[in-house]
C-alpha cells in the first residue's frame, strides 16, 4: 500500500485529515520519534540511529587524518583471497 507522510504545524490540520480519512478511506498512524524506526530495503531490516549517541570523543581518531571513505573501503576492508 502506498504511503506519505504530512508534516504540519498546527494542530487543526490534524483534525482536518482525520475527518478527511473517514470519507477517502485512508488511514492515519501516529509515529513515535522516540522509538527507532525499522524499514526494509532490498530484504535487508535498517534500523535509525539513536540520536541521543554522544561520538563527540571518537572524533579525536579521526581528525586530522586525511581518510576518506575510498581509501578506507580499499584498505580495512579489503577482501583476502
């Protein structure tokens, strides 16, 4: 089933869509940010991050270090034959 979703503002709007929903047959759900989201891609489950995660202290690692994502993918992560 196909599926949006509608950011809005002003408490009314809400109202409005739910008395929409009763006469184009359409269903409202409520979407906790708290909790994280589980989507599918391809079969494969992704799940969103915690946004509350400080990484603040592993970026002392990184900085400074010239790597980019090419150079890590062709050397941490190169497949032995």
């Amino acid at each position: 089933m196909p599926q949006i979703i509608i950011n809005y503002k002003n408490p009314k709007t809400l109202e409005a869509l739910k008395d929409f929903a009763k006469y184009f047959d359409f269903s409202i759900q409520n979407i906790d940010k708290s909790k994280p989201q589980k989507t599918s891609l391809n079969g494969v489950s992704l799940i969103s991050g915690d946004k509350m995660i400080d990484v603040s202290d592993i970026s002392q690692i990184f900085t400074g270090k010239d790597i980019d994502a090419k150079d890590l993918r062709q050397k941490a992560w190169k497949r032995r034959k």
